[in-house]
C-alpha cells in the first residue's frame, strides 16, 4: 500500500515535469517556412503571413496575389501581404538548391509522422472530434477528421501530439483550435493524406503536413506552419508560424 501510494505520488511528481507524447517530429528545413508547397501558394489579398514563403519545384508563377517585388539580387521576392520573404524555384543560385533540400525535407517529416505506430487513440469518436479535450499522444484516423465545434488541445509546453488523418480535415466556420496549460503549436502536428479545408472564420493550432491541399477561407487565423505536397489557398487568411 506504501509502496504503491510512493509509486503514484512519484509518477505525479514525474508527470508535472517529463513531456508526454510522442517524440518530435523533425521537420529539419522544411520547418524555415511557414508556408512550402510543391505546386503553388494563392492569395486572396489581404492575407498576412508571417514567416517565408516558397514554392518548389514550381516556379515563382505559381506564387498568386501576392504583387510580388523581385529583389535585385533575384533570390527571394518580397509582398505586402508576407512579413518574410518569399521563394520560388525560379529564382536565383542558391534558392533553387536550397528548396530541393526543403522539399525533401518535408517528405521526410511527411513520412516518420504517417509511419509512426501504436497510437493511444484510434478512430477517436469516429473522427468527429469537436466538443472534445485532446490530452497529448498519437492520434489514428483511418477515416477523415471533421471539427464541428471547438476542440480543445490541452497539455503543458513539451508535451507533445501527433494526429494521422487518413482523408480529409475540415475545421467548420467559426469553430476554433484552442491550447490550454501551456500546449504550444510548435509541438502539435496534423499529418493529413486528404485536403485539409478552414472554413470562414475558423482558427487553427499546430503544424500541418499535408498530403494534397491545404485551404484557408477567408478569415481564417492559424498558429501553424502550412506544409503540403499540393497547394496552398489562402482567402484573406492570417498564417503566423
Ligand atoms: C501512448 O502509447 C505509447 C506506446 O504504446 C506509450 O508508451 C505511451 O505511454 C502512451 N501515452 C499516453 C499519453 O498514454
């Protein structure tokens, strides 16, 4: 009884300071931006992102309604809408390198968050997850994920959750992301094979690595880092990384 009145106060003591979760995922070079795209990154002005911007292996043509300046040193352009810099795989030496690394990069995190195995939770309320308080581990999904009303995310800043989503995720209007007791964005990762929708007015938390698309309609804010292997929408969007 002592014995086991110790273990539970001890594993208490141990819990309020070792991170609970799955480990990191390494996001290595893909994690410099906080929008990367394979095939283009739109704009329906005004959106304001802060943090980088690129685009590879498309070119500087794909990045739209941005009213980019080219800077005279051809490597990177600048926009109104982006307080950072944006890249294409147009621009000049190094850029292009720099965003096959990227690129690849972002594969890398794309397939340790999809392959990691023995999640804590699976098929969670059938992906139907608004209303629900998620405490930190490894999310399956083999279906998609919908968000109809708030979900709260709630754990202390290093703990950590991951959450495969096989098929789409789509947050409704208004409806939000919320971090409680400390959980930070930086430590959360949707990994989506489907195309990921915001609907008007929705708030996301966390960096997500998309399979296909990756949609913010208008008025959409996001604590997040926008990684797909498609394109990016952004309707009038707030993106801060
Ligand atoms: C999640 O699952 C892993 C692997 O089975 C386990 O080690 C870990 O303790 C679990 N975490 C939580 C928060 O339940």
């Amino acid at each position: 009884m002592l014995s086991s009145l110790f273990t539970i106060s001890f594993l208490a003591a141990l819990g309020s300071v070792a991170a609970v979760g799955p480990a990191a995922v390494n996001l290595r070079t893909a994690g410099n931006y906080a929008i990367l795209a394979k095939t283009g990154v739109s704009t329906v002005p005004p959106s304001v992102i802060t943090g980088s911007v690129a685009v590879s292996p498309i070119a500087a043509a794909a990045l739209t309604g941005f009213s980019l300046t080219l800077d005279s040193t051809g490597e990177f352009s600048t926009s109104g809408q982006v307080v950072g810099k944006l890249f294409a795989a147009s621009y000049a030496v190094p850029t292009p390198a720099t965003l096959t690394v990227a690129i690849g990069d972002l594969g890398t995190a794309f397939t340790d968050a999809t392959g990691r195995v023995n999640p804590n939770f699976s098929n969670l309320a059938s992906g139907a997850i608004g209303g629900l308080i998620l405490a930190p581990g490894l999310y399956k999904w083999t279906t998609g994920v919908s968000i109809g009303s708030d979900v709260t995310i709630a754990g202390g800043a290093t703990d950590t959750w991951i959450f495969q989503v096989s098929g789409t995720l789509t947050i409704a209007a208004a409806k939000k992301m919320v971090l409680t007791g400390g959980a930070l964005a930086s430590n959360i990762v949707w990994v989506v094979t489907g195309a990921v929708t915001a609907s008007a007015g929705s708030h996301l938390e966390g960096v997500i690595l998309g399979k296909t698309s990756i949609t913010l309609q208008t008025g959409t804010t996001a604590n997040s880092r926008l990684l797909s292997q498609t394109f990016v929408a952004l309707q009038k969007a707030t993106v801060t990384n």
